[in-house]
C-alpha cells in the first residue's frame, strides 16, 4: 500500500493518538505520522505496518525499526 492510499488511516492515528491496534501512540511517533501526512511529495512510496504495535508510517522514516514501541517487526505488504 502506498501512503497516497493510507491517509485517512494516518490521519485518525493522529487524531486519536492511538494505533489501528488500539494501542497508544508516543509524542515521538506523532511526529513521525505527522510527517508522513505532510510529507506530499513522497505519497507514493510503500506505508509499512509495524506487526507488534500497529502503527502505520511512511518507509522512509523507520530504517531501523518502529518508532512507536522499537519492534523490528516491520510489514511492507499491508
């Protein structure tokens, strides 16, 4: 899935401060969701799921693992 396709999922994990998982966000992590829905000129590369805490970002900004709980567990076909 590209970010252009998972805006409105980045947009009510902003809004909630929660995952898709319902699980909660950190202050850092917001950042990070909100960059990626700022970020327009890169919609189209792929969004990756972290498997452990839900959280769904842009690829470009978690090279080494979620930026919400640290798991390396990261998918890259949601």
């Amino acid at each position: 899935m590209k970010i252009s396709e998972s805006i409105d999922v980045l947009k009510k994990q902003l809004l909630l401060e929660r995952t898709p998982k319902g699980r909660p966000i950190t202050k850092s992590a917001l950042l990070v969701v909100e960059t990626t829905i700022e970020d327009q000129k890169n919609y189209h590369i792929d969004a990756i799921k972290c498997l452990n805490c839900g959280i769904i970002l842009s690829s470009l900004l978690v090279p080494q693992g979620c930026v919400n709980c640290r798991s390396k567990d990261l998918l890259l076909k949601i």
